[in-house]
C-alpha cells in the first residue's frame, strides 16, 4: 500500500502536465476517407476537380462581361462546376487546412505539453498500470483530492518546472498550496520546515504556480541553503551558475597569482591573460598600498547652524579624538578609528568616519562603531537629530568625487614597466601608440565626457569578475572601479612604463559572500582565504593588490588591441560570429561595379528616366539585402 501511495503521488504532480491520449480504437472519420481510394489517387482527383471546375467558371464569366450576359444567369453546367468546386474546396480544407491551422492557431508552449519520450513514459506507464493483478476499480483510481475553493486553478496556459521536487509528500502539496493562497508567508519558510534546501523547493514550485513561468534551467540542486540563511540571501528558489575563468600566472611583488574571473563575456579572460603574460615576460609588477579604511558618514540636524558647527568643532580636536577612538573601537576587536571629517550644509552636518576593519570589508563593523560615537555624543549635544546612519557622503555604491580624492576600503597603485620587443611581439603594437592612445582616450577623452574616475579602458570589468568570483559585494564595483591608467615611453623610448592608481578598493576576506564554497575555493586559489593570523587585515590588503594587478593586465592588453585595431577581430573570435565579413563586402563591392555598369549602357542606349529610376530602386533593394 505504501508503495502503491508513493506512485498514486508521483501521478498527480505528473498530471499537471497535459499528455497525449492514447487512442484503442481509433474510428474517427477523415477527409481522405471520402473516395474508396488510394490516399495519392483521392487527392489528385480533387485537386483537378477543383481547378478545373475554376478555370471553366472563370472562362464563362469572362465571356458573360464580355457579351454583356448578367452573372446570376447560370447554366446547368455552371451549376455543376460551382457545385464541384465547392465540394473539392471543402475536402482540401479538411484534408490540408483544418488542422495545420489549428496546429498554428492552437498549438500549446512546449512547457506545457510533453515531450514524446514524456509521452511513451507515460503510455508505459498505463499498461503497467492495466496490467497489474488488481480489480479494475482499484487499477484506475488515479484520482486527486479535491483542491479548497481558494486554491489556484491549474490551466493548461501555466507552465510547470519539468524538474520537480524529487518526493512530493501530502505535507510538501499542503504546504505548496498555503503559500499560493497566502495562508503561509514565503519567507517563512525555513523558520517553520527547519530544512532550508527543502524550503527552496517548495517556495520554487509555488512561485511557477502563481506565475504560470517554469524555472526549469534555474538549478535547484547541488547548493548548500544552510550555507546563505541569515547571511547572503532571503527567499531562495536557486542559484545562477557563472562560468570561472583563469588569468594568469600574474607576477605581483615577485609572486605568481592565477587570478580567478566569473564572467559571461567573451574575450576578458583571454584578453586579461595576455596582459599577465607580458606583464610576466617584462620581469613583473609593483603595488603600493596607500590607505586602508572603509566609511560610513551619517547626517544629523541641529536647530541652528551654529550649533552644527559647536559639533563639528568638537569632532575635529586632536584632544577629543582618543575619547571618541575608544568609545568607537568598542564595536569589534579589529576596528580602530582612523579619522572623522566633517561638511557641513546649512544646519546639517555630515560626520564621515574612517576606520580600520581588518580582513573583513567592513561595512557593518563601521556601523557599529558610528552608532556607538553618536549614542556617546547625545549626552553633550541633546539637541541633536540623528537623521541617518548613512548621508550618502561615506558614499557607498555611487560615484563620487570624495572617493576619488579621499578614498575608501584599499587604495593602490600598481605599475610595472614593459619591454620594448615583449610591446612589438606580444601585445603586437608599439610604444608609441599606446602612450598616444592612453593620452587621447583615457585622459582626454574621459575629460570630455566628465568623467569620474574614470580614466581607464576597462577597469570595471576586471573588478567586477573578480568581486563575483571571491564573494565580494558586486554592487560596490562602482567605487571601486575608480581607476586612471597612466603610460609613459621610458629608457629613450624603448619601454613602456603603465600604472593604474585605484583609490577605492572595497574588499574582504572574511563575511558575506566569502564563506560560500565557490568563493571560498577561488580565495584559497590566491591564498587569501579567511583572517590573516599573523597580521590582521593582511589578507584583504593582499587581495586589494591582485586586483590592481589584473586591471593593469587588463588595461595594458585591451589599449594594445585597440592601437593595433584588434578589437573587433577578438570580440569576433571570441565573443560573436566567425563570420568572414570581408568576403561579404567584396562581394558587395563586385556586385555593385557590375550594376553601375549596367546603368551606365542603359544610359548610352538612352532608355528613358523613368525605367533607369525603376531599374536603380531595384538595384539598391538588392545592395541592402546583401549588405545585411
């Protein structure tokens, strides 16, 4: 019986999804059935039929408006070819027509009906199903219990995941069916199951059952959920899969790093490769680690103007900083208040601490330790209206000048010289184009477009797949992607010397997304994987200069192929069609040659304007439909 109750289960998630009926005794009439003959004999008979019952009925009418005979007066042979021909029209209708229309018209979402394996599956099923040594009652009792009244109704319009919960009990169908009618929130499900993979599932199938959408190439399997609950994300149904590449080996400060890049454009990786590669021949590349301190800046109003400024006053003197560091650092071991800078906008004040977070990027543990600050200076200032933790001049995920200029989370400069035959043989360009590039592009053209940091090729790119790829916020790409690429001809000309400077790297070892298995795998790859125990922060720091180091790779590899004029010749191997368009446009160029020819010995034959302008519209559909 239980068995019998499992197969009973798995049959009604099954009947969501439409299946063919399988025909015993298939006695249905068809069009071809009209003639006792053979199926190609019928249709040529009516084909003729048709056609020629046409063709005579057009001929008699052309000679009725010729002899002036009104049309309504018809012959008995009329009659019998209008009768024929209506008789061989609605055959071909039914026999051609009606269900290719229908199949058009009518025809439901491949995610709706199943496929033909689907299909045989299902008739294998119910011949087992026959075939069993049961009574009849009991073989065929398939049926559902019945749904509540505010249950949703299931059309064949919706459209399902073909990749269903492995076991579906009456407790998971329970359950499904409270949350599509609300009873039970979604996002409580993982407090209420305790099973957060469990949770997933149900909340997934729910979904596509208010949404008639499937999700079936969102993976639901092979992810730990306990892993991101209370951490990375509410509310999952899946997770997206995002191909890793490796770029590298990257010399940096006399060590080889692979650099680890998810992304989903073709050409990076590669493109980022070279660059470490001629990066690696010239002898390698330096950091310099300038700061090192995230910020949280919050806003707080007083009555007048004045009194802001008392406040500001006091938060800038040396001999009220150590009292101010100590009720700061209480938030975390690794925080240390590094400096408060203030701004203020009429009666209200913006106070934008900078700390020290060790290995981790830090965010929260600022917050912490601002709140702390502001909660201490309520005693000495009660008039004060805390309006925000965050005003926006920290400023977090938005360009902004006091980044660029102050900085946030890590700023580096990395720089490495390259040599003048690795510039000819490896990044196949010259010393010369390069400077003159990066100076018309980078620096003048990013000033024509008001630029705000930035003043690079491609810096976000490289960040960006390297934040996805160890679990940093991707969201903080913004900031951090504030770069200016920097080339100079060195040694009478004969070398290159390139540097990228990034004031605001917001990185971490520690939180967020690193603990998850992929990023965690992709930071041991660098060897930055959790705290540093011998030097706190040591870890971020370190990573903050392989990132610097990959968008040098980067920038020195992407400028080297637009002065060699590359770029579309990469994208096209790597990222687009391999089409060759050249063949395609000397083609057009011939064909075009040829058609100017001919207009011009139409011309000397002096045919008239009208029929050249008619020939020449012809012509240029044609051009387009080549070019194209």
């Amino acid at each position: 019986m239980e068995s019998h109750h499992r197969r009973s289960n798995t049959s009604s998630v099954r009947s969501h999804k439409p299946t063919r009926p399988i025909a015993l005794d298939d006695d249905s009439t068809k069009a071809s059935d009209a003639l006792p003959l053979p199926l190609y004999l019928t249709n040529a008979f009516f084909f003729t039929l048709f056609f020629s019952a046409v063709y005579f009925l057009l001929c008699r009418w052309r000679e009725k408006i010729r002899s002036s005979t009104p049309l309504h007066v018809v012959t008995f042979s009329e009659i019998v070819a209008i009768l024929a021909s209506v008789a061989s029209f609605i055959y071909l209708l039914g026999f051609f027509g009606i269900d290719f229309v229908q199949s058009l018209v009518l025809r439901p979402s491949a995610d709706v009906w199943a496929s033909e394996e689907d299909e045989v599956e299902n008739e294998v099923l119910l011949r087992n199903e026959d075939a069993r040594k049961v009574p009849c009652g009991q073989a065929l009792d398939r049926s559902l219990r019945s749904l509540p009244p505010s249950a949703t109704i299931v059309t064949a319009e919706k459209v399902f995941d073909e990749m269903r919960m492995k076991v579906m009990t009456e407790e998971d169908e329970e359950i499904i069916r409270s949350v599509v009618t609300g009873l039970t929130p979604s996002y409580s499900l993982e407090s209420k199951l305790g099973d957060c993979r469990r949770a997933a599932a149900i909340r997934r199938e729910a979904l596509q059952r208010l949404t008639g959408k499937s999700l079936s190439g969102l993976p639901l399997d092979g992810f730990d959920y306990e892993s991101i609950l209370g951490r990375c994300c509410e509310m999952p149904v899946g997770y997206v899969q995002i191909p890793v590449g490796i770029a590298g080996p990257l010399l940096l400060d006399g060590r080889e790093y692979s650099v680890p890049m998810a992304t989903t454009e073709g050409c990076l990786v590669a493109s980022t490769n070279r660059g470490c590669k001629a990066i690696h021949l010239s002898g390698g590349a330096k950091s310099v680690l300038l700061r090192d301190g995230m910020t949280r800046a919050p806003v707080v109003r007083f009555g007048t103007a004045k009194r802001a400024a008392d406040l500001k006053l006091y938060l800038e003197d040396p001999e009220n900083f150590e009292t101010l560091s100590v009720v700061f650092n209480r938030s975390s071991r690794f925080a240390k208040l590094q400096g408060i800078k203030c701004a203020i906008a009429g009666k209200n004040l913006y106070l934008r601490f900078s700390c020290f977070t060790g290995d981790a990027m830090g965010m929260n543990m600022v917050s912490k330790g601002v709140q702390n600050v502001l909660d201490f200076l309520q005693s000495d200032f009660p008039d004060m209206d805390v309006i925000g933790i965050s005003g926006n001049f920290c400023s977090d995920k938005k360009p902004a000048a006091v980044n660029w200029i102050e900085g946030r989370g890590k700023s580096v400069v990395c720089e490495a010289i390259i040599k003048g035959d690795v510039v000819r043989k490896v990044l196949k360009t010259s010393v010369e184009s390069l400077v003159e590039l990066n100076m018309l592009k980078n620096l003048t053209g990013s000033a024509m477009a008001g630029a705000l940091g930035g003043f690079n090729a491609h810096a976000s790119n490289i960040v960006s797949a390297v934040y996805i790829a160890t679990g940093q916020d991707p969201a903080q790409n913004v900031e951090s992607s504030h770069c200016i690429t920097m080339m100079e001809a060195v040694n009478d000309g004969n070398d290159l010397h390139v540097s990228v400077t990034m004031p605001s790297i917001e990185v971490g070892t520690v939180g967020g997304g690193t603990q998850l298995a992929s990023q965690s795998a992709c930071l041991n790859l660098l060897g930055v994987k959790g705290a540093s125990k011998e030097s706190p922060g040591a870890n971020s720091r370190l990573l903050a200069s392989i990132v610097a180091g990959a968008v040098l790779a980067g920038e020195l590899s992407l400028m080297s192929a637009l002065a060699a004029g590359q770029l579309v010749k990469s994208h096209m191997k790597y990222n687009r069609s391999s089409k060759d368009v050249s063949k395609q446009l000397k083609t057009l160029g011939f064909e075009a040659e040829k058609k100017l020819c001919q207009l011009f010995s139409y011309r000397k034959k002096k045919v008239e304007t009208k029929s050249l302008r008619l020939i020449f519209d012809g012509y240029r559909r044609e051009f387009v439909t080549l070019g194209s």
